[in-house]
C-alpha cells in the first residue's frame, strides 16, 4: 500500500437474472469493477414441479415460479466472494443496490416472510414467487384490459393499451382468483425487488420504478381507482391499501442502512447505505452513459428491452408503458420490447442449422454463432433474397400481441443456413426501427443507440446491420454487467456526497459509466438497400400484424386444439 | 424349360433420364419385368464446359447441355446386357419403344449426324443436345410470348398463355440468334427422342406428342404460321419447313423396324418393331393403368407432372398445355406441373436439419427422410402450426411464374425440424390441391389419382397426407420404373396383334398395367382441418402469386444485384 494515498469509496451491486445472481464491487471514482461473483439459483426456474419433499406437485402449463431463499443464497454467497477477491476493507463500502427481472412478485406475511416458507403453504404453487415470465395469469389480464376499457380507466393509454398476464395485477388477481385461501394469508404483495431490499434494511420500502411499469401506477394518478378493483374481483376492491403501499421511494434514495443480521450474512457494516430496488433494464440506462432525452439504451439478449427518456409526456401506442421519474428523476422514462432476439437466434441453431455447420464450427474452435455471423458477413446487403417478420415469440412492440408467429419469404433451392441467419438478425433490426420510428412519430425522439448485454457485445455484424437498419449510430456499453453497474452507481447516490457518494445519478454516471471505444456508423449503401428492404417489412407487418390476414391465429389455434385432441 | 408351354413375347422399354438411361425386358403378357440395366450417361449434364481435349469451353449460367453418343451408349449396353440377364431369345422380342425427356432437343446434318459430333463444330456449344433443363432460352421465350401477344396468336391459350424458356422455338431461336453459323448448318432441329428413334430405324420420323406440348402444334391448327415465325426472326420464318417435318406420327404406331446396324449394337433382331417416339411423364399414364378421361397420374420425383385426359378440349389457365392424342388416341392429354417437389424436401434435409437428427438416423440405420417422416407422421393435422407456399423453385401451375419464391409462416421458438418438413410436404399437397381444382373449374374432372414414382412409392405419410389434403384416393402404380413400362408396352401396339402384341395402347394397359395392394382414402377429420389450412393457403397463393405482393419479385431482384455487384 502507497503511504498518502487517497482511501478509496467502493460500492455493491447485485443484479438478480432468471437463473442466477450476480455481484459486482466497483470503485465508484471511476467506475472499474474490482471483482464479480455468480450464484446460479439452487432451484433456478420452477415450471414442472414445485422443489418440495414428498409426493410432487406438479404445475400446469406457462407457470414458472422462484424460490425466495435462492434470493437470500445470492447475498450470502456473492458480496462475501466479491469482498474477499478484490481484498477491500468493509468499511469502504459505502453502498449496497439491488436490480430485479420485473415484475417478478410474492405473497408474504406483514413481517415478510415468505408464505411458501410457511409449513402449511410449502405445497401450495401460489405460495411461491411468481416469475416475470409467469405466463398462466393470461384470464385474469384479459379481465383487466375488458373491464378498463368498459370503463374508459384512462391509464391504459399509458400501456400501449393493453395490460400484459406478466404484470403485477393479474399474478396478484391470479392467487385470489385460483386461491382464495393463500390470498387471504397474503398480509403483503410484493416485488421480489422491493422484498429483498427489506430482507437487507429489516423493514418495508416499496420503489416508484416497478409500481409505475408493472402496476399501473403514476405520480398523478396514483394506482387504479378502487371501484376499478372493486369490479375486477369484490374482495380485490382494497388490494393496495391491505396489501400494497401508496408511500413509493425514488430511484436512488436511501432504503435504509444495512440490518445486523444482513450484515452477518454479507460482511458488510451494519448501517451501509442500501438504495431502493430497481429493474434490471432500467438501471443499465445511466450505466449505459445515457441521462438525458433522445438515447436510446438497448439491453440485448434473450429478448430486447429498449429504454427512452423524455422530458415531455407522450402516448405512444403499442409500446410498453412510461413512468414519469421511472428511469431517472426529471425525466418521462418509456420503455418497450421486442420478445425475442437472442432467442430468435438460439432457436435457428438449435432447430434449422445443419450439420456440417456444426463440424467446422468443431474444427475451427469457433462458437457456431460466430461462425454463422462470419459467412453471414460475407453476404452484400440483400444477397440472401429473403425477408422475415421477428415474431417467433409474438410481437411486444408495437402490435403488442403474442398470437403472432415468424414468417420467412424468399427461399429458394439455393438458400443457405447463413442467409436464413442473416435474415433472422436484419428481422429483428427491422422491428427495432419500427419502434424507434414508432417513437418518433408520437413526439419521443430517438438520436443515437447504446447497446448493452452480450450480443451486443459479441456481434459488430449484428450492431453494424443495426445500425444500418436504423439509421442511427450505435455505441456499446464500457461494463460487460451494465445492469449490476448501474445498481452500484444507485447504491452511491444513496449512500449520498456526504459518505464520499454522489448527489445524483447524473454525477454517478458521468463518473462511473463508460463506453466502448467503437462506434458502428450506418454505411450510406448499405442503408439504401435496407431502406427497400425495410419498406417491404413494413407491408408484411401490417398485413400480417395488423388484422388483414389474421393466418398466423388460425394456425395457433389450430395447433392448440390439436395439441388438445379437440375437433376443429 | 417346360415342354409345350406356351412360348411368351417380350417387348424392351427404354427411359431416357436426366442423368441414366434404362431399359426393361417385360412380358407383355402381364407386364411383368424379367430385367432391368442402367447406363449412367458418361457425360452427364453438361453445364460447367464442353467435354472436348484442348482447350476449356465454358458454359454461361442457365446452360444444360448432353452427349448424344451418351444416348447411342444406352442403347449399346443396356439391351444386350437385358437379355442376357434375362435369357430370353432375342426372336421372342416383338418391339421396342423409348421415352425421354422433352423438350430435349439437337441440330443435325440430313442424315441425323449431331452437328457436335462434325469436326469443326466440336468446340460450339450450340451444336449439342440443348436439355430440357437448359435455361438460357428466356430472351427468346420472352420474345416468342410478346410476339404473340401482339398478335393475338389463338394457339397460345392452350399453354396456359405463356411459353416456356424450356421449349423447342426457344431453343431453337437461341441457335439462330447466338450462332447463326451453326443454324446454318442444321439441316434438321429434332427432339432426342426422335433423334434416337431415328438411330434404331435409321429413318427420321417425328411424334405428335412433343410436337404438341414443347413445339405449338395442334392437329387443327398446325404449327404457328409462318408469319408469326417470321416475325421472330427473318430467317426463321421458314424452320419448321426446312428444318423440321409436318408429317407426325400417333403414339403407339410402329416407326420402323430395328436397322441392321442397331441390331448388332443391341443383339435384337433386325426388323423388330420400334415404337414412336414418346415423353416419359405420357408414357407413364397408361402404364399406371390410366387409359380413360377423368383420372390423374402424378409423375413424382424431384418435380411432379400432373397428367389427365379428357374427351373435351378445354383451356384451363395456367396450365403446361394440352394436346389432342397427346397421352392416347382419343383424348385430349393435359399436363400441369409443380417445380419444386423431392428437390423441396432435398433442400431442407441438406441446408435446414439439425444434427441430432441425422445422428439418430444413422443409429437407427434409417434414411434422414424417413427419420423426418416417422416423427412428421406423429403430428396431429394442424399441430405444426405451420404453413408454407411450395414455391421454393417458382411456381409452374397454375401462376406460371418463376419468379416466386417459398414462404413459411407460423414458426414458434418451439417449432421442430419434423414440423417445418411436414408444412414443406403438405404445400406441395395444397399446390396439387389448386391443380385439381383449376381443372375442375374449367371442365377437367379429377375423380382419383394414380401415383408413380419414387415419392410415392417410399412415402405412405406423404401419400395419405395427399389424399387427406385433396380429398382425392390416391393409388400406387405397380411398377417401379412405370415410364419404361409405359415404352415396353407402346412397342407391344407399334409389333400389332399379328407379331403377338396389341391392338391398342387400351388393350395392352389392361394387360400390362398394375396398381400396388393399396389405395389412400381421404380421412375425414384430416380433410377438415386441412380444409381450413388449404383456404389459409389459396388466400397467401393469391396474395404473393396474383401481384398484390409483388415482394417476392423485389427480394429477387435485391438477391441478382447484390450478386452482380450493381447498385439498387
């Protein structure tokens, strides 16, 4: 250790996934991240059957539950590792923040315990954490976009007009409707978010961010009205006040301080600064470098999640909600999606890429998407001759509609793997560009793109046909863990200027957030020949997506009553 | 050998293919065949450079080009080597009969001499045999379609209003129009099948059945008239005149007797009958059992040919043409076509299986086809979720287009390999479907089908599936090689009743012809659901086939500049 040399701050940030837990210390000067430590949940995704001793309980189709505990083992796991590989002093630590997949929820006790950690409830499925992707709530979502809009509820507007069966209404309205008994046990809904900061300050704090995207709320309306509750279910009219809270915390402001027991658990001091939950999508934005209106921030992997700010409040149709101050203070943050990207890729792979493919893969020691994105790079600009609509997973932005399914026009006896890969990356550019002019059109501007999360980062043909697609130059986030970047920059804006912390996130960004020394520039030729392609893609969307030809619902429903046995 | 038995007649078939010929030994009692010998042409498609010393003569694209001393070879090696793996005495051979493919085509001397085969014209690619699948005839195709056009020429109503790139006046205005040097000096434009006919007889005669389908002749109205010819090309107003014959024989008459010469190439006796010429898709329509109007036989292998009769003359739009006598005496034949079938299902298992499927296949010791329809045939009707427009190589009836391309929609990130394979099958199954109903519509009645080939002798599923989607019972020819019987029985009516043979192609396709031990009968709840997806289908056929959406048009275009290297 150099004599004289400044002391440095550090902060923790965890960003819990779908399958595993990840943390993070970061020297908050500049942002460098000391150490990274993973726990893969010990239960990962429960969608067959629940992780319980005795005879099995079996789950129905689209559900897909957590464990709290695996929660708890990230914690006491993660920030031990992370604390003993970068061989910082505790004390040193001035923060703690937390990002979440959204809206991952649970019922517990008032005093937070988990209910399926109750003896009686342990085999009860609506006992246990509900999962964003949690998809058998689909009724009770139906329900709640038919009675608002008998009702004229004017937040639905907010939403692109329709309420997604991932929300937190319909898995809150899903446990009354199927178990009337586990709800009545329910003294409190939570996002797990929100639940694990509790279990990390020992009380209550519910944040602004999920409320606003995920349960309908805003700052000038509050939640939906309790007449509206009252006639999605009698005994959901009170919903919020017994179970919920209208006291909502900004983003980056103080939790609390570490409780002793989390301490124990953790290594950290009692007493460190915990910031209020996040999402996982909306804390990589000021990671991402990006605090001001018209960047866009894209969080690229299994599925895409675009995030926008504005300083104006604009419906924008098709998109998947705003929040006024939802991803940073002073600004209308807007989000939407695409449902699958990465995906979409995976799926080619797994299902349509032929063998000899695999063997030079093999043999060149190459990952088989790198190899498909190196012949696929060989191609000029419409060479493949083929066109595709990005809908294998339906279409969240802008049809806002999962009854559609993927299309591929223009194969021939001579088309390739890499040209149907390559036409597969371009669909997904086209649906980005659909949103982005979406944006547009409705007053939010979009001017340039950061991209993070590892396609991004593996794929310069991908974010060069991104770019070229779209007109619009692309960056990549510095950080190879932008989201569990941007919850240790919260965590030392909680932690404030006077622990050495920030005041705001912008100053946490400007010092912490970085990015990588490339820009991919639309190339003026290219974009001519995507413009063409574009044009088409457009026609298709509308014609398939948009009720012309509903052909795509036809051959879902007749898949699902063949798969049911039913007579058409 | 049994004293007193009855001493039988036999009769050799011979079938030209693309790549092979083969000839057959058949007991025209019952048609059954006593051997069978393949010759692979030594020189194949020619289609990279001309198989001459010196120098390489390369091809343009489009180009397919054959050796007629390939065809002589056949001849010299396959019929001595049926008979002697036969036994049989050359004196109980009563006839012999050919097919080929058509419209294949060559320039001759007067004598019958290839003009290839002259010294000086050795290295001209113009003066071999132009084969069927030779493309490069579209500038003159297209100027033979628009002159009529302008025209008004009645005759090209019967070919579904437009003239193929593949047939006899393209071909032949491509000679006159690239090499007219070479034009020049034919003496005589004659189909292959003629051309070898003409080997075995050593005297030109010519079929009404190519004439009819690949050169605008009609038995009232003759060939195109002069002027139209001429207005083609000045100095082509005279080539049917000069170049090639008025005087056409009907299917079934006796062409000659076998020459000396081909008797010591073939070790049949010199006077045996010799069939005119024939094509192999007609051949093979009596020679399934067909010899009445109402009845289709589909010729299945890479592509299918749709062949019918009736005792009316009807046009039907969209159609390959149809000749009067041009299947059997008596009727008008109608030939309708699909472009794309086995090379559908070729493409996909060589550029869209994944790996693990031919591992298995080669564990179970199974052909991946197999595989794919074992795991296809596990699927309810409908459960793919899929649709397909089987227009991979363009669509030939009933669009007439070869600028379409192949669509699928339906995928999901749960879509398999075997379900994408089954959507491919049952597209050609709906492309037949349309067919049978645009012939129906115009007065062409299709009751049943008689299937030959190796599609439908090899695949049940795909049979079934056939007769599920167009409500039709499809039937199996007996034979495997039903074009060589068809030839073997043509030569049993060109030797006539008194050399032991038959009076009429009837009478021998009675005798001769076999169905297989089993019929696929529509199944009712399958042809209900495959009802809805056919009405699913005409609704995209239409759309993408009839120029609302020409977008197929535009990815082709985008695909041939990016090759060429242009600018959009």
């Amino acid at each position: 250790m150099v004599l004289g040399s400044v002391v440095g701050k550090y902060t923790v940030g965890v960003d819990f996934g779908s399958e595993s837990g990840r943390a993070i210390v970061v020297d908050i000067s500049d942002g460098s991240t000391l150490a990274t430590a993973v726990y893969p949940y010990r239960n990962g995704v429960i969608d067959r059957s629940l992780p319980v001793e005795g005879d099995p309980v079996r789950l129905p189709p689209e559900w897909a539950l957590q464990d709290p505990e695996d929660y708890l083992r990230v914690f006491q796991t993660t920030i031990p590792e992370v604390l003993r590989l970068s061989g910082i002093d505790p004390a040193d630590v001035i923060g703690v923040g937390i990002d979440f997949t959204a809206c991952t929820m649970l019922p517990t006790t008032a005093d937070g315990t988990p209910l399926c950690l109750l003896p009686d409830l342990r085999r009860e499925p609506h006992a246990w954490v509900k999962l964003w992707k949690h998809h058998a709530a689909q009724p009770e979502a139906d329900r709640i976009n038919e009675v608002a809009r008998q009702r004229g509820e004017a937040w639905l507007d907010r939403y692109g007009g329709r309420i997604s069966s991932e929300w937190f209404f319909a898995k809150s309205l899903q446990i009354l409707d199927e178990a009337p008994h586990v709800y009545a046990r329910a003294e409190r809904l939570i996002e797990a978010a929100d639940w694990v900061v509790w279990q990390l300050t020992g009380h209550e704090t519910r944040n602004v961010c999920t409320a606003g995207y995920k349960a309908m709320w805003s700052a000038s309306g509050g939640f939906p009205p309790r007449d509206y509750l009252a006639a999605l279910h009698p005994d959901f009219a009170d919903v919020v006040d017994t179970r919920m809270s209208r006291d909502l915390a900004a983003l980056g402001s103080r939790a609390g301080g570490l409780s002793e027991e989390a301490a124990t658990w953790t290594g950290l001091r009692a007493g460190t600064a915990v910031a209020v939950a996040n999402v996982d999508a909306h804390v990589a934005v000021p990671a991402a470098t990006v605090v001001e209106a018209g960047r866009m921030v894209m969080i690229m992997g299994t599925s895409t999640c675009h995030m926008v700010m504005s300083a104006e409040e604009r419906q924008v149709p098709g998109m998947c909600g705003y929040v006024q101050d939802g991803i940073l203070p002073g600004f209308f943050g807007y989000e939407a999606g695409q449902s699958a990207v990465g995906d979409h890729f995976g799926w080619f792979v797994e299902h349509a890429v032929p063998e000899r493919y695999h063997h030079e893969a093999r043999e060149r020691g190459m990952d088989i998407h790198v190899l498909l994105q190196e012949k696929g790079a060989a191609l000029a600009v419409g060479e493949s001759g083929l066109l595709a609509l990005d809908w294998w997973n339906g279409n969240r932005s802008v049809l806002v509609d999962t009854g559609l399914s993927g299309l591929l026009v223009g194969a021939t006896l001579a088309t390739t793997a890499e040209e149907i890969y390559r036409a597969l990356v371009e669909a997904t550019a086209y649906g980005t560009r659909m949103i982005m002019e979406t944006f547009e059109a409705n007053g939010v501007p979009i001017n340039d793109v950061v991209a993070c999360g590892g396609l991004a980062e593996k794929s310069p043909l991908l974010m060069q046909i991104y770019a070229d697609v779209t007109g619009r130059p692309f960056r990549i986030s510095g950080s190879g863990q932008t989201p569990a970047l941007g919850s240790a920059m919260h965590a030392a804006v909680a932690a404030g200027p006077g622990a050495g912390g920030y005041a705001t996130i912008q100053d946490a960004s400007r010092a912490m957030a970085t990015l990588r020394d490339v820009t991919y520039e639309p190339i003026a030729a290219n974009r001519a020949v995507y413009d063409v392609l574009y044009r088409e893609y457009v026609r298709l969307h509308d014609y398939f997506g948009r009720g012309e030809n509903d052909v795509m619902k036809t051959l879902k429903g007749l898949r699902a009553r063949a798969r049911a046995g039913e007579p058409t």
